[in-house]
C-alpha cells in the first residue's frame, strides 16, 4: 500500500522525447563559452577605456581615409555576415541543406575578408612605426603614450583570432552540414558564435576607431 502510495505522487517516469525543461546541451555549452568569453572581452576592452581615458598623450593615428573608411568597411562586412548566417540558419532548420551550406560559405568569406583587410591595416600601422611597443606621434610636445600601439594590437588581435577561429568553425560546419553528418543545431550554434563576434566588433569600432579620429585635414 505503501508503494502505491509512493508512485501516485512521484508520478510516472519519464518514458522518453522532449522532456519539458530540457536544455540542448549544444546550446548551454555554446552559451557558457560566449559567457565565460564576454568576460575577456569585456576586461579587455574596460583595460582599454581606462588607460585611453587616463592619458594626456593618446595618439590620434585613425584618419578618416583610408583608415576610419576602412573600419566602416569592416564593420560593413561583419554586419553583412551576420545576415548570411541568419539565413544559413533558417535554411537549415528547413532542411534546406544546399543552400545553407552556401550561405555558410559566404559566411566564412565574409570573415576571412574582414581577417585580411585588418592585417593590411596592421601593416600600414607598422609601415608607419607604430608598433605594440612604440610610436612616433607627438602630442602636445610630449611623446605619445606607447601603451596606444599595446591596448591597440592586443584588442583588435584578441578579436582577430576570434574571427579566424570562427572562420575555421564555420567551413567545418559547412563541410560537416552538407555530408549530413551535422544537423540544424550545430549551424544554430556556430551562428550565435558567430553572433557573439560581430556584437565584440560593435564595441571596438567606436571605442578604438572613432574616438581616436584625427580630424586635423593635411594641407
């Protein structure tokens, strides 16, 4: 009697399927790591704003062209790849597997473009002599702060790697996703990857790029 008794309130067990307060596991693992890394960037990017604010010698290197038009640019890009996932996304949960596969691949180019334009940015910086531990701006008749060269390369190269790895992550999904061997949800969770990138940029755009612009016009 006791046993009966016991089993009417414990109720049945669960017999299979969706269970109503599952979790994909895919997705909680993929939003703990973009939890664990919003701290990073977030550090990364408050170190930044702290010795940027706290300098009296900041330089202002970033022209409106060619360097602030090339942020724009790849801000454009990153935007743009956004929208491609989006749909690659949508395509996927359709089952409409070719024409998630592309759209992932544009994805994938999206980011790869923005990974090359930012390096030729990088190089026309140290063409220019400015480097992670050195510059030759003068301000107001004293040196610029050679932490500008440091906050700069250190956050835009943390996010770099990131698009590079997301790169990497996509093309495999995209392989993976058209041999079937992947499904919605692994495309699902490489976007908010992806996602988490592009929303980082939107932060170092304005941060490091327009509130260093030089506006003094060369003669």
């Amino acid at each position: 009697m006791a046993e009966l008794d016991i089993d009417a309130v414990a109720g049945p067990a669960w017999g299979g399927g969706v269970a109503p307060f599952a979790t994909n596991t895919k997705k909680l693992g993929m939003w703990l790591f973009l939890l664990s890394d919003s701290l990073t960037f977030s550090t990364a990017i408050l170190a930044y704003a702290y010795v940027r604010l706290a300098s009296t010698s900041w330089p202002r290197p970033f022209e409106i062209y060619p360097a602030i038009a090339n942020a724009t640019f790849l801000t454009f890009i990153l935007l743009s790849s956004s929208l491609t996932m989006v749909i690659a996304v949508a395509a996927a949960h359709r089952g409409e597997v070719r024409k998630a596969v592309m759209y992932i691949i544009f994805t994938a180019i999206g980011g790869a473009a923005f990974v090359i334009l930012h390096l030729m940015e990088w190089f026309r910086l140290f063409a220019e002599g400015v480097t992670p531990w050195s510059n030759h701006f003068v301000i107001d008749g004293q040196p610029g702060d050679p932490l500008f060269g440091g906050t700069f390369f250190g956050l835009t190269g943390l996010h770099m790697l990131h698009v590079s790895i997301g790169v990497i992550y996509l093309s495999i999904i995209a392989f993976g996703f058209g041999r079937r061997k992947f499904n919605a949800d692994h495309v699902e969770v490489s976007g908010l990857y992806w996602h988490f990138v592009d929303l980082v940029w939107m932060f170092i755009f304005p941060m490091v790029y327009l509130m260093s612009v030089n506006l003094n016009v060369k003669s």
